[in-house]
C-alpha cells in the first residue's frame, strides 16, 4: 500500500492560509477520487479540498479550527488494496510517572495561550499571513508585534524582523511578554471589530454575535479606510437610450445567447472602455511603488441571502464582447448566491463595480476593495424632468437619470483623474446606439 500526502492546495491570488471548517471524513473511511474530504474558509470564501485518488484516509494532521498555510500536509491518504487505517496502541500497562510540579510549571510558561492576530493592528501596521502564523506558534502577543520595527515595504514587520525578535527575546535582550492568561478585552478584540466603547445595555436588547464572514468584511473595510484616503466624485447619467434599447432586444437576446441582459454587463463595458483610456486607474499601491495591471478583471459586489458581502471577479473582462460579460455575470452572481464559487473567482480583481440602485438607492459612498485604488457604484435609474438639447432649441422632457458615485485613493488617483475617469464612463454610456445589434 502507498501513501501520499493531501496538500492544502493555492487557492487563488494573495490568498495565503485557511482554517480548517470541518472534516467531511473521518480516519478510517474510504474515499472516491474528487470526494471531498474537509472543509476549508479563506478570508474570500468557503470551499472543499477533494480527494487526489481512491483510498483511505489514514490520518488527519490538522484540527478543525486551525489555520493552515498553502502547501502544508493536512492528511495522509493510503492508496491501493488493503488500505487500512492504522490502528491506535493499546496504553501502556505501567504509565510513567506525573512529571513533578516545577516542570509541570515550565511547560506552561514556555506555552503561553494563544491569542488570535488580526492581518492589522491598533497602530494600523499589517501582519501578513507568515508573520501572523510564526507569532502565533512562538507565542508573540499582538501587543510584541506592535512594538517591532519592520524592515519591509512602509515599516512592515517581515519574517526576518519577527525571527530576529523571537532570537533576541530568548536570549534576553528583549523583555518578555507576561505569562499569565490574556485578559478577556484583547481576545474580544481579536475575534471581532476593533470598535470598542461604553455601550449600555438594556434589558431587551438581543446582542448578536458576527458570523466569521461578517468580521473580516468589518476588518477589510477598517483596514481600506486605515489605508487608503478616499475621494469620491459624482456624476449623473443619462441612460434613456439604454433603458429603451434593452427593452427592445431583452427577449430575443436571451433566445440567441440562452443567457438574460441586465444593466450590470452594459456598465462593465463601459467601464472597461474608461480603463483602457485611463490605465492609471488600474493600478495598485506597495509601498512608494505603484503597480500598474496588464489585466483588467473585474470586480462585482454581490449581496448574499445571509446579507453579507462577497465580490467574485470576472478575470480579462476586456477580452470579453457584451454578450461574454453577460453570461459571466449571471453565472457568478447566481453561484455567489450558492455558495458555489471557487477561490480563484474571488481573488485577482483590479477594480471592482457595485449596484447599490439595487437597493433603490440613488448614488453611494463605495469603500475601496484592497489592495484596488477604485472602485465604481452606480445608483438606481429613475424617470426625471431633463434638458433636452436639440438644433431647433432646448426642450424639458422625461428621461432616465441615475448616478455614478467614483471612489478613489488620492494617494495615486487625484481629483483630475478620477473626475475625468467617471466622466469617460457616461459620455460611453450616453452614447450608446439605439441600434446596436445583438
């Protein structure tokens, strides 16, 4: 009988670890090639790791709850006839003896509990998944991290600044951190939002706990606004010819494409359009260096039925005609719906669109979905009294209004820009031909 190893395979761009969920088997069942096997949550999405080959799953090597890095063993699996799962020995007859009280002591000064570290903390310094993993393991408080002095890209403390600390604490050049228990406070603040104040509560109140989703959407929003500072610019559309033209050809394009026509894929076009005008939207910030996208993917935010947030992306939107775009939308909104979206559909986006019109809002005040520079909401269309301009005069008419609402990080977006950019993005849809085929 052989034995391989299940990995915890890459699940997309930047994303560097999971917790463990739940172990859909158990050591000792048998398992079908691309069964799956455990149920892993990134910071993006929740999905399966399946199983490489027929076998048995011989040994689970991690814990539900855990956080484990990309490449890391999580299982043993046996392969080939008479896979069995190892048998657990018998205990010894004569246990060894209690160890005495002093070392008994030792070990647990040498363990210190655990405390769970936010990707940033109170000073806003960001701890990436590596460094967030080795303190873990070494017992390095949040409150340590904070006074390190990082050596990377804007002060960030690296694996090194954090190897470098932990050698110099064993060597006592560094003061240790206490080795009692945390207080309760920290480990709130660690499990969710670091919003804290003097709340009183009243006897009727129902006090909610944040689903696990639900807290890092809280974190990603802080840590967006912590970074990035954010301008918005408005504009107001004229979409009648839109509304018109969609109306008209809405059921023979479903018929062609088997796929229906919404708002959404019209506004991505045109918003793909203003990229390639203006490639200096596209770009992301590390440090003093800006990243500037060979690809533009697009981000749509998508509200779930458990009213949480998740943005899957449509990778090389501008290699896409409207009918592409169209059908890649309603399939990722409907599997987001389902949970049935794969890490790599929610990873990799260089701009991000969000509907709040859906809601019958009419502009917004979007947060910028790191590490983007902008992001675009467009507001709910609405009949309104309008200036027509024509040859023979100015007529008032009714036509369909809405908002553009452009948020930008004015570190690398300043106002000419990202005012420019959102007005490229209505003249396109302003000018859209009534009679453009299907």
């Amino acid at each position: 009988m052989s034995q391989i190893e299940l990995l915890l395979p890459k699940m997309g761009e930047s994303v560097a670890e999971a917790t463990i969920i739940k172990w859909v088997k158990k050591e000792g069942d048998s398992l079908k090639a691309d069964e799956p096997v455990i149920e892993i949550a990134t910071d993006k999405v929740d999905s399966e790791v399946p199983s490489p080959e027929d076998g048995v799953l011989l040994k689970c090597l991690v814990k539900e709850g855990d956080v484990v890095q990309v490449g890391q063993p999580i299982a043993i699996i046996g392969m080939g006839a008479g896979a069995v799962a190892p048998t657990v020995p018998a205990p010894a007859a004569n246990p060894a003896p209690a160890a005495p009280a002093a070392h008994v002591a030792a070990a647990a000064i040498a363990s210190p509990v655990a405390v769970e570290i936010l990707k940033t903390g109170d000073s806003g310094k960001f701890f990436s998944p590596l460094v967030r993993s080795i303190a873990k393991a070494e017992g390095v408080s949040v409150q340590e991290l904070e006074t390190i002095a990082g050596t990377g890209q804007g002060g960030r403390v690296n694996k090194s600044d954090l190897l470098q600390y932990i050698s110099n604490r064993g060597a006592g050049q560094v003061k240790n951190a206490p080795v009692s228990a945390p207080p309760v406070a920290p480990v709130a603040e660690a499990s969710a939002p670091k919003v804290k104040s003097n709340i009183t509560i009243g006897p009727n109140d129902e006090i909610i706990e944040m689903d696990r989703m639900r807290k890092l959407i809280a974190e990603h929003m802080v840590n967006s606004k912590q970074t990035s500072p954010h301008v918005t610019s408005y504009v107001e559309v004229d979409v009648t010819n839109i509304v018109i033209w969609r109306d008209r050809v809405k059921k023979a394009f479903e018929a062609k494409e088997k796929t229906k026509i919404t708002f959404t894929p019209i506004f991505i076009e045109a918003l793909v359009k203003a990229i390639k005008d203006f490639p200096m939207i596209n770009v992301s910030v590390d440090g003093d260096r800006i990243i500037k996208r060979s690809e533009i993917n697009m981000g749509m935010a998508a509200a779930l039925p458990s009213g949480n947030l998740i943005v899957p992306v449509i990778k090389n939107a501008d290699s896409l005609n409207l009918a592409g775009i169209a059908k890649r939308v309603n399939d990722l909104a409907d599997r987001a719906r389902n949970n049935k979206l794969t890490p790599d559909e929610i990873s990799g986006g260089t701009y991000t669109i969000t509907n709040v019109g859906t809601f019958g809002n009419v502009m917004g005040t979007p947060i910028i979905n790191q590490p983007q520079v902008a992001i675009m909401a467009v507001g709910a269309i609405r009949k309104k009294p309008a200036v027509i301009e024509t040859p023979s005069g100015d007529l008032i008419g009714i036509r369909h209004m809405m908002f553009l609402s452009h948020s930008y990080d004015h570190r690398v977006v300043d106002g000419a820009l990202g005012g420019q950019f959102v007005r490229r993005v209505a003249d396109y849809l302003e000018a859209w031909d009534l009679n453009r085929e299907i």
